[in-house]
C-alpha cells in the first residue's frame, strides 16, 4: 500500500479558512433564532469513482460510507439553507487495476425547497482529504500528490418519512482535479438518512 501527502497545503489554506470565516459570520445571525434553526445527525452509503481522461479504464464505483452532522436555517416557508460537516469515505475500485482509498471532510452548504413532505436541494461542497492510498494499482496507474482541497456542485431530493426522520438521494461532482494537471475528479452519490435531533 502506498500512502500520499496532499500537495500544495499552504498555497490552498488561505480560501479555506476564507471561507470558513464567511460561513461562521453568515450563520451567527440565523443560530440566535432558535425557532428557525435545527441541529441534527446523518449516515449513509456512498458509490464513489473517479473520472477523466486520466483516471483508470472501466474502473467500478467504491462502495463506502458517510457520517456527520447538519443545521438548518429556515429562510422562508418552503426555503431552507443547510450547512453540514461529513466524514466520507470515497474513492475508486477495479478489478484489475486495484483500489484508490479517498476520504474526506466534507462541507457542503445546501439550498433546500420544501413542499409537504418531499424536498430538493442544490449547493456547493468544499472536501477537505484526510487519508489517501492505493492498493495493488500497477506502477504505470499509481497517483501521487492529491490535492488538498477539492471543489464540488452537489444536487439531490429526500422524503421525511417520519417526524424528524428523512431519507434522502445526493449526487456530488467534483470541479477541480484530484491532481493538478491531471483529468481526473471525484463522482459520488450518496443514499442516507437524517434525524433532526432539536
């Protein structure tokens, strides 16, 4: 097994506590109203893989798995905004060519629109990578270097199926390179639950 530091780390710190500040100072004034925030918990499955000129042939999207927690800001009567902090387990399997092992910390920040029971949601995703390796990928296949910081546009729908319970279907598409000047980035989509805890 071969383990990778990620590069670039001081070039890519500065926007991420960036944004980081911008977020703290968005929701300080939404969290003081306790009628319109939520806290809560979520798990799921994840079916991951990497894509690109520069990723591995006919590779199989990795089975793994996500956990963290949310808050949910109430804008309007069906308009919500959702920010989250997510382990994910992501990456990329082959048969032949063996495994890329990814996880990140995942934030995604999400537009919800809420209509009865059913709701849809759009946002942007920064991932912050925590372990990267390889197992049995040839020489000729191998990455190095994986950056820091990844980019994504996440979308998707969910249905509360009981009070304070919903499940819901999220696709994530990366829109920087796993690499740098290499074609390669991150798909995942992600079936879970959520319980809104108060």
């Amino acid at each position: 097994m071969q383990k990778h530091t990620p590069a670039s780390f001081q070039r890519q710190t500065r926007p991420l506590l960036t944004a980081v500040l911008f977020l703290s100072l968005t929701f300080q004034g939404f969290a003081q109203d306790s009628d319109k925030t939520q806290y809560g918990i979520k798990a799921g499955i994840n079916f991951a893989e990497l894509i690109g000129d520069d990723a591995i042939p006919e590779s199989d999207r990795k089975e793994g798995y996500s956990i963290g927690g949310y808050m949910n800001f109430k804008l309007s009567k069906s308009l919500k905004l959702q920010p989250e902090v997510i382990w994910s387990l992501q990456g990329e399997d082959s048969k032949s060519n063996g495994r890329f092992k990814l996880s990140y910390i995942n934030i995604p920040v999400m537009l919800k629109w809420v209509e009865g029971n059913f709701y849809s949601e759009l946002g942007p995703q920064l991932g912050i990578i925590t372990i990267s390796s390889t197992e049995s990928v040839p020489e000729s296949l191998a990455l190095d270097n994986f950056e820091t910081f990844e980019l994504a546009v996440n979308a998707g729908i969910g249905y509360e199926v009981f009070e304070d319970w919903t499940i819901g279907l999220r696709y994530s598409q990366a829109v920087t390179n796993l690499i740098e000047g290499l074609d390669i980035k991150g798909s995942v989509f992600y079936v879970g639950i959520a319980y809104r805890i108060f």
